[in-house]
C-alpha cells in the first residue's frame, strides 16, 4: 500500500510538471505570434521602416504630399540637409540654379534638419515660405527630418549605411549623391558647393 501510494504521488507530480510545460510552451508560441504580428502591422503603416532599396521610400514633402522615391528610377539624385539659419543658406542659390540648369541630368530635394546648431527651427510652413521668399526655390523640399542621432529618419540611415565609406552629415548642407540605378555615389560636405566642378564632374559621369 505504501509503495502504490508513493507511486501515485509520483505519477500525480510527473502529470503536474507536464501540464504546466505544455502551458508554457503554448504562452511562448502566443506571444511570438504576437510579436510577429506587431512587427508586421508596423512595417504595413510605415512604408520606410525596413527598406533596403532607395526606391521603396515615400516621404511627405513641405507641404503634407507623399512622394515616392520609385519616381526617380533611371535619373541621378542629390540628397541635401539644409537649413535656414546657416552659413551655408546661401547654397540654396545654386541649388536652385542647379536645379533649374541641370534638372535633366539630376534631381535636386531637400531636406531640412534642426540637428545642427539649431540652425533650422521652423515649421514646415516657415521653411517653405522662407526658401520660396529668399530663393526662389522650385526643386522639391520634404518635411523636416533628423539625419543623425537615435531618430534619424530611414532614409538617412540608409544613405549612410551605402554611401562609400560609410559617411554621415556632419553640417548643414552635406551632400549625397545617388546614381540613375538607386546606389550611392557619393557623399559631399557642406563646403563643396552645388554648381563646384567637383560635383558637376559627378553628375555627368
């Protein structure tokens, strides 16, 4: 009696130890599920969050339209973080005039960022109207975006992560230069101007 009882003890503790196996491994695959299905719906809202390609972003320009960067296939690209209150502001000029002379050869965006001595502190509406009152610019201009730092937008990570060696804005007005196949040809500091030899020489490759 004694050794059936002790081995009904035993089966009961055994039966115990399963079940509460199998309720942990069934909790672990729900919360995988979970996390998978969470991982998804976020990739499906934002269109930017695991792009490997240059084609597959959208971003929404000054004035709240979304763009797609498939638009640009087969045309060179220039990439600017630009700033209102700069030293180098006044590259928007040849930025313009870049735009405006060799509109057929590159594309020329904008993207204005307050990472850089705070050098960009306006709304999307004041960056507008500044650069439309100050230079006349016509090329595309996209929200304010961060191009370093913890927050700084998919798009930028991606330029640095395939730029030649590797580089990132260090200023306002840094430069990227995208090839007609969506790969990243180059990266230019604030002092190389838009319209330099350096980087007409680039375009016309």
């Amino acid at each position: 009696m004694t050794r059936t009882f002790t081995f009904l003890l035993l089966i009961t503790a055994l039966m115990g130890l399963l079940t509460t196996f199998v309720a942990c491994q069934n909790g672990a695959s729900k919360n995988l599920t979970s996390d998978s299905e969470t991982m998804a719906a976020e990739t499906t809202s934002n269109p930017n969050a695991q792009t490997s390609d240059f084609y597959g972003f959208q971003v929404k320009t000054l004035d709240g339209k979304n763009v797609n960067f498939s638009d640009y296939k087969g045309k060179k690209v220039l990439l600017v973080n630009t700033a209102s209150e700069c030293g180098y502001t006044p590259q928007y000029a040849e930025l313009q005039q870049l735009h405006e002379k060799h509109g057929n050869e590159v594309v020329v965006l904008g993207f204005p960022a307050n990472n850089f001595g705070g050098q960009e502190p306006g709304s999307n509406e004041q960056i507008a109207s500044f650069c439309q009152k100050n230079y006349g610019v016509t090329f595309p201009m996209f929200e304010k975006v961060s191009v370093v730092g913890e927050d700084k937008h998919p798009l930028y990570v991606w330029l640095q992560h395939n730029a030649p060696n590797q580089e990132e804005p260090a200023w306002n007005f840094s430069k990227y230069l995208v090839d007609e196949n969506g790969q990243v040809m180059g990266f230019y500091p604030s002092k190389v101007k838009p319209m330099s030899e350096e980087l007409l020489a680039a375009i016309k490759k």
